[in-house]
C-alpha cells in the first residue's frame, strides 16, 4: 500500500482569483518558490500556510487540498 500524498487545486484557485505566484506569495508572506513547490506536489504547506492561502483565495482547506485518491 503506497502512503497517501497531498494533493492540490492550487493553481486553479489562484488563476481564478487573478493573482500570480508572487502576488499569492507576498499575500501569503512566503516565496514564489513556495508557492510553486506547493503547486506542483513538492512541499506540503503546513496546516497555517494552507489556512492562511484558503483564506486569501477564498476557499476552505478541503477545497484546496486533498488526500490523493480521493479527490471526487
């Protein structure tokens, strides 16, 4: 059984909202890197960062991220 991995609707989220990495990242108050390693599955946020980016895209966590596998 391979361990479950975090996944993400990060991008969409944020091309809905009109911003770039770097404008989500300084809202954010992390890097652009940041943003971009979360994006494509590299670095799993911490459960602040990922309240904290919900927050200024205007969705909750679970609309953000999810378990691998179980995205409907």
């Amino acid at each position: 059984m391979e361990p479950a991995a975090l996944g993400n609707r990060l991008k969409v989220a944020r091309a809905e909202r009109g911003l770039s990495q770097g404008q989500l990242a300084q809202l954010a108050g992390v890097t652009r890197q940041t943003i971009s390693s979360i994006e494509t599955g590299q670095y799993g946020p911490s459960a602040l960062l990922a309240f904290v980016l919900a927050k200024h895209l205007v969705k909750r966590v679970d609309e953000l991220f999810f378990l691998t596998g179980e995205r409907p």
